[in-house]
C-alpha cells in the first residue's frame, strides 16, 4: 500500500535540501492500517515542526519509508525504492533518508548494511522521536559524518516484560485534521503488539507484548476526533477484540469500549479491526446488535479450514470451534458480513487440507477474503522448524484459485442485495471518478462511494454536496466487490406547495 495521505507540493526552488519553512517530506507507507496510522502521526508531528508534505520523491529533503515485515514482498518493494535513492544521496548529501516501522526494529543492521546511505533507522516503539532525530541525521550529513541513527524497542527475547513493554510503548498524539486519509474517518488505536504467537507471524516481535490503552484516552481522542469532523471511527488492534484495560476501578473489554464511546456527538459509525476468533465472545456481538451506530461487519481471519494446518500455525482453534463462531454471529446479529484472510502453502498444507480452505469460504461465505502466500519469515516459528514445502508455482495456483471461489461468493452475497435501500456513508468520489480528468461543474453529479452498514462499498452519482452524510441508495446491479445503485429521492411537499426533492 502507497501512502494514501498526501498532497502534492511544489518542488523547492533550487533542489536542495532545505530548512525551517522549506522542509520538504515524502512517505511511503508499506502494510497494515496500522502503518496507515502510525504515518499519519509521524506526518502530524513533523508538520508541527514546520515540514511541507510532497508526493513527488524528487522534491523532498527528508525521506521516510514506513515498512511491513508480515511478507517477504513487502521488503523487497522497500528495499527496491531505497535501492533507488543511492545515487540521489551523492548527489544531495543533506537528504535524510530514514527507515521506520516493522523492518527497522527487526532487521536494523541488515537495513545499514544493504543500504548505507539511509541516515536513520526507528522502530514501532519510537516514533515519537522522529522530529528530532531528522534534525540530528541532517547535522551529521551536512556535516559529512558517516554515522548513522536508530531508536529501537527493546527485542522480547531478553529483559523484563515490563521493560520491554515501556519500549513499545503507544505514540499517539492528538492529530491535525489535514492527516487523515478522507476528512470525515479516522483510525484510532486501542491495543498495540500482540500475544499470540502465530507460528508464521513476526507481529509479536516487530510489535512488541500485547498492551490495551486506557479507556478514558480512546474517548478523549474520539472526542476530539469528532469535533474535527471524524463521522466514522476505527478501532484498530492486531487481535482488536482481545482488548482489556483494568484500572479506573474495572475491567474493560471491547464491548464495553463501544459503549463508553458511543454515545460521542458527530461520530456516525464505529468499526473494529482485526478480530481474533477465539476471543469473539457474545458480550461482543451484543454490543454491536444494540448499538446503532456500530458497523455489522467484522473481520476475523480463518487462516486455513483444514484443522491439521490451524494446528500447526497455533492458531488455538478448529474449524468447528470458528463454526460455532459463525453460528453466533448470524444468531445474534442477523445479516452480519464477515471477512477473513487465509494464508495458501503454509507448511504441510496437502491438496486436500486447501481444499477443506475452498470449501470454508462456500460455507462461511465470507464478504470478502484477503488471501497471501505463505512467506517464511526469519525470527518466526515455521521459519526456523518447518521447511517451506508447498513450492510457488503451487501457492500461485491455490490463491488464484481460492481468490476465484471467494469472488463467486462475494457476487452471489451482493447480488441477494439487488432491490434493497441501504444506509450509505459517503466517503468521496469513486476511484472511477478520480481517474476523470474534467473536473465536475458546481452542482453536477459525480460517481460517489461510500459503505452500507455491512461494510459493501456502493457506488452512486450524487452531488459532492453529500460527501460526509449518509444517504440512502437503492441497489441496482452489482459486481464481486461492489454494489452499484442510485440515490432514493422522495418527492416532498413544501408549505409554498412547490415539490422538492431530497
Ligand atoms: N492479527 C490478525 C489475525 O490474527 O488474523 C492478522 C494480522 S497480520 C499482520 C495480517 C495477515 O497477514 C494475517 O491474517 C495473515 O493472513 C497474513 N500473514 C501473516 N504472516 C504471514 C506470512 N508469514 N506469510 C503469509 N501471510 C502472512
Ligand atoms: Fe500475527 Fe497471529 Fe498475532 Fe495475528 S494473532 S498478529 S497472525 S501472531
């Protein structure tokens, strides 16, 4: 994923690197919405400190590369963009480049020995530090210092879980609305790191130990949030619904979360990601039936539907046991969608257990399903007591296939939606408009999205007018991923007698 934030700035006037008013920043932001986030604050940060942000790489004086280990290809994209600036740096020796992320706390020397002229390497737990070692970084490469920066958590292989918690510790400042990837929907962030130990995973060790942020904090930010315009908020965690806070005399879990904030003015719609299946409980699904403005959707990834395969990832459940799941979630709020993610050629995934993965999705029929290849991850489990067994030809074809069956699914849901009016946020125009390059006379209609309820994007003409509001559309056709409809007008009589419509 490329950096959805940014506007584009004009070059600076002679080409070098600057200071004060002309700073000029370029991010690219690689991975989860987690990454998604954790840029939009480091950008708010520097803002503050007088940077201008371009997204045009040539223009820039200081370049951030905010990155994902989850898969290898996710480093190799990085590696290829910073492989692209050695020459830049010779020629521009007051540029700072800097790694940040998940690759920066995992693999810093590697990043230095691949790449020396990146200046800065930060990790997940430090990026409030950020502003002040580019400052730094700059002095040393004005000055033709060779020595390079880094600001990283502590590994959780050694010391006291405390300390190790203290070092990834949450960074999340209050933002500037001109952050968010649309003005009316924002991220916030209620847990970091994660516990689980997934045998493929290196969350848990680019992330650090699971740790819940106090409730009064979620709903000071969301406060906050919605006085800026934020309509939608998403609660973001890696296991999201494991959340627990105890401390202001009880325990919180998600449920109670969603109440505490519900209630915000201005916040329209509320959602969560990622759910972890084992730990969905009915307190959960009761919430989010009784509270309106709470999104029926969730995404709990399955992984895999053969349990030979969930057991050696330790995933800590059977397809029976997420079965029961799904009975839940359909009992207790009718009509709720339901993604997942699978992983294809996991270790000691036969013919036969991927097919068990196809059938899941005709049983389950998931909304939608994000589906990767088995990547060995250095530092993990299956990386260092598994072999990679499955070979690539074979993963290549089991996505495509798995990626097909899912599509079948996903159109067959939406077109049960076809004659129906839903309740849509508008978030924008649609990516089709975006691609247009005459602009829309005032007043003209333009192809709108937004979501229903259910978290299936429409697309609808409207007037700009309605970005931000929600509006009911009925639906009309559809493809796999997206409903398509048109705006419901009622015809209403004013006191004049004059029909409006609306
Ligand atoms: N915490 C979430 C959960 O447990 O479902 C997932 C977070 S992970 C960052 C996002 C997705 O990446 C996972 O659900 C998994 O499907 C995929 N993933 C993680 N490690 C992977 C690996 N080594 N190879 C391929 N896919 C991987
Ligand atoms: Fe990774 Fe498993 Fe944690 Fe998800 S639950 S972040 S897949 S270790």
């Amino acid at each position: 994923m490329t950096d959805p934030i940014l506007p584009a700035a004009a070059p600076p006037a002679d080409g070098s690197a600057a200071d004060g008013p002309n700073r000029r920043l370029y991010i690219e932001t690689v991975g989860c919405q987690m990454n998604v986030l954790d840029s939009e604050l480091v950008v708010g940060a520097l803002r503050k400190r007088g940077f201008e942000v371009t997204s045009d790489p040539d223009a820039a004086d200081t370049l951030l590369f905010n990155t994902c280990s989850v898969r290898e290809k996710a480093e190799q994209k990085i590696y290829s963009s910073l492989g692209r600036l050695k020459y830049r740096k010779r020629k521009r020796p007051g540029t700072v480049i800097g790694v940040l992320g998940c690759m920066a706390q995992k693999d810093k020397d590697l990043v230095f020995r691949k790449m020396p002229h990146v200046d800065l390497v930060v990790g997940t737990g430090q990026l409030a530090e950020v502003p002040d070692l580019i400052d730094a970084a700059r002095e040393n490469a004005l000055r033709g210092s060779k020595s390079r920066l880094t600001a990283l958590s502590l590994s959780r292989k050694g010391g006291a879980r405390k300390e190790i918690e203290a070092s990834f510790e949450s960074y999340d400042p209050l933002r500037e609305p001109t952050m968010r990837p649309t003005p009316h929907q924002a991220f916030v962030r209620v847990m970091i790191g994660c516990d689980k130990f997934c045998t493929y995973c290196v969350v848990p060790s680019t992330r650090g130990p699971e740790q819940s942020r106090a409730p009064s904090d979620v709903l000071k930010e969301v406060q906050v949030l919605a006085g800026q315009g934020v309509k939608e908020i998403t609660l973001l965690g890696q296991t999201v619904n494991s959340y627990k806070h105890s401390g202001e005399g009880k325990t919180y879990r998600l449920s109670d979360l969603l109440y505490l904030i519900h209630d915000t003015p201005g916040v329209e719609r509320i959602k969560f990601v990622t759910g972890y299946p084992r730990d969905l409980g009915d307190d959960l699904l009761e919430a989010i039936r009784d509270l309106k403005k709470c999104y029926h959707y969730l995404h709990v990834p399955l992984q895999s539907g053969c349990d030979d395969v969930l057991k050696v990832m330790k995933r800590g459940y059977t397809v029976e046991q997420y079965r029961d799941m799904m009975h839940r979630v359909w009992e207790t709020v009718p009509g709720c969608s339901v993604s997942s993610d699978f992983i294809v050629g996991h270790p000691g995934e036969t013919e036969e257990s991927f097919e068990k993965s196809v059938d899941s999705v005709r049983e389950f029929r998931f909304k939608n399903s994000f589906i990767f290849k088995y990547s060995p991850r250095p530092g993990t489990k299956a990386h260092e007591r598994l072999a990679d067994d499955v070979p690539d030809e074979v993963k290549r074809r089991r996505n495509n296939e798995l990626l097909a069956v899912q599509n079948e699914v996903s159109e067959e849901e939406n077109a049960r939606k076809i004659g129906e009016e839903v309740s849509v946020l508008v978030e924008g125009p649609s990516v089709r408009q975006k691609k247009t390059d005459e602009p829309a006379a005032p007043g003209e209609a333009i192809q709108l999205t937004g979501r229903t309820r259910c978290d299936r994007i429409v697309v609808f003409d409207g007037n700009p007018r309605l970005i931000g509001s929600t509006t009911q559309v009925h639906v009309d056709d559809c493809t796999g991923t997206t409903l398509i409809g048109s705006i419901v007008t009622r015809e209403v009589t004013h006191l004049g007698g004059l029909p409006v419509l609306v």
